[in-house]
C-alpha cells in the first residue's frame, strides 16, 4: 500500500531529530582538504513520491559537494551519447575494493570493475569527452542535472575542485595507469580535470531527490533516459554504488543508492520515491555513517526496500 504522505513527513521530522542525538557522527573526509573544514553533525533528508509529493526535514536547503553521487548521472549522460559501446571500457560487477582502488586494476588490464569507483568512473568522464572541450563538456553534463532536476540553481563550487586537483594522488594514480593501458583517450590531466569538477558539483537534498526521479521512474520525471535504462542504472547502483560496503547497504536499507564522500546517498525505491539523504560523517566503507542509518530506518518504516 501506498505510504500516507502526512504520516511520512512526521516520520522525517522525527528522524531528523533523534539523529541528532547520535554520539558519532563518522568523520569526515580529510584527504581533499575543502572537505575537511564541513562540521559533520548535520543531516537533511529529502522524499518525492510518485504522485509529486515533495517532502523534507533537516538542512534541506543547504548545499553539499555531491562528490561521487555525480558518477550515477555523468554514466546517464555518457549512455545517452554513445549507448552501450561505453561497456567495452568498463565492467559492470561489484569490486569489492575501495572506491579508489588499483589492485583490480593491473589484474585486469585497465577494465575498471565498474563505473562507480574512481577508475570506473575516469574511464565514464573521458568518454564524455569525445569531440569536446572540458568546458562543454562540464556545461552540458550541468545542463542535464538541472533539467533532472528541474532547477538551474545547480552549480559547481571551484574551490573544492582545486582541492581535490591539489591533493587528489591517487585519482592521478589511477588516470595514469588507464591510460597506460590505452583506456584512457585524453591526456590524463584534461580527463582529472574535468572528472574533479563533476565532483564539485553542489546540491542540496532536495534538487538530488527531485534529479533522482528519472532513475526512480517517477510518472513526472523529466523525459531524460528511457526506462530500460533507468532499471539498469538501479542494478548498478545495488550492485555497486557504495562500493565495498554495497553488500552492506543492500542487507541494511534494501534500495538502489549512490553515495558520496561528501556524506550524499541518492536512493530510488523504483516506481514509488526518490530518495536523497546527506549527513557528511562518514563510515569506514567512505559512505555517510549517519545517512545509512537513516536510509536504514525509512526502509523499515516504509516498507520499500525491493526486497520487501
Ligand atoms: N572526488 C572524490 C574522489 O575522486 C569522489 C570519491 C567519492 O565520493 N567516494 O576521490
């Protein structure tokens, strides 16, 4: 049955409240220092069901570095430009790896498990690179978030893309090694460009549940990605969007999720909601410690994990 809309926004505010009571918070990411000043006691959770309701509680309006979040919809626009030739590059299975991983890497001659850990997703950014500069590159993969999204008010904060091209050592690692074998086809520093910028793509809860509509095959998504490939995207989410701790997010919350360094998860419950939650603390898998417990408790609550 469907969730009543009314009980559902009490149980986001209560939510929202108790998780402040938590005496850990996680930590937050420290190795691209912009990321290091964000206080991690915040929280902020953000609902659009399938008739359009919007619901939301905590910091709901306060923009966060969606940081890996951007994989899921950069994959989206580059399957919407060159369709399925993007798996010749890039594999479609869980890595068990850390997000930022190499081992896989060498054994595997320079196939990235899959698009959601870093290797996987330089190989995504330097397809949408094909026949364009960075800067266009960069504006029309905004351009498809907002229109997602249904909000221009979507930008990216330079300075946490400086950061992370100052700092970011192993990001280089893993360019330099794809391109050694072949599989990267820009120069390393113009795919990591770009790649970073994406990351430091801002958003608060409330346009990512809205930009997640698509994926979740909301009746009032934005025309964006055929259905077909709104499924496939959720498998890979399951599968693979939080990296060596999937496993984990599947047991627990039981959704399609995708999380980022900078403490996002968007979350579909297919046909039912788009979900977006963001707390930055993380957990040791580098997924928002605070974020899964709440993702955790909404499943309970409503019933919407898939395997329900
Ligand atoms: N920009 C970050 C990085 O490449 C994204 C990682 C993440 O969100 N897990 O390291």
């Amino acid at each position: 049955p469907p969730v009543d809309p009314g009980k559902l926004k009490a149980f986001l505010d209560r939510l929202s409240t108790e998780v402040h009571a938590a005496d850990d918070w996680g930590q937050v990411a420290t190795y691209i220092p912009e990321l290091a000043d964000v206080a991690p006691n915040q929280f902020a959770i953000s609902v659009v069901l399938a008739d359009g309701t919007r619901l939301s509680a905590g910091a709901r309006s306060v923009p966060f570095s969606i940081q890996s979040v951007s994989k899921v919809f950069m994959l989206a626009c580059v399957l919407g430009r060159e369709g399925d030739n993007i798996w010749r590059r890039v594999d479609r299975e869980p890595s068990g790896d850390r997000f930022d991983s190499i081992l896989l890497l060498e054994q595997e001659k320079g196939r990235p498990r899959n698009p959601f850990i870093n290797a996987g997703a330089l190989v995504t950014t330097d397809a949408m690179l094909a026949n364009r500069a960075p800067k266009q590159a960069l504006s029309e993969f905004l351009g498809f978030l907002r229109a997602a999204a249904g909000d221009e008010d979507i930008h990216i904060d330079p300075s946490v893309a400086a950061s992370e091209a100052r700092y970011g050592f192993r990001n280089v690692a893993l360019a330099n090694y794809l391109k050694s074998y072949d599989n990267l086809h820009n120069a390393p520093e113009l795919t990591l460009g770009t790649y970073f910028h994406q990351c430091a793509v801002e958003m608060t809860t409330d346009q990512l549940a809205m930009a997640g509509r698509m994926i979740a095959q909301l009746p009032g998504a934005p025309p964006l990605m055929a259905p077909a490939r709104a499924r496939r995207l959720g498998a890979l989410m399951m599968t693979c969007g939080h990296y060596d701790g999937s496993g984990d997010f599947a047991f627990r919350v039981g959704l399609p999720g995708k999380s980022g360094v900078g403490g996002g998860i968007l979350m579909v419950a297919p046909g039912r909601a788009s979900i977006a939650i963001w707390s930055p603390g993380l957990n040791s898998y580098g997924n928002s410690k605070v974020g899964t417990e709440a993702a955790e408790l909404l499943t309970d609550f409503t019933g919407w994990s898939v395997f329900s």
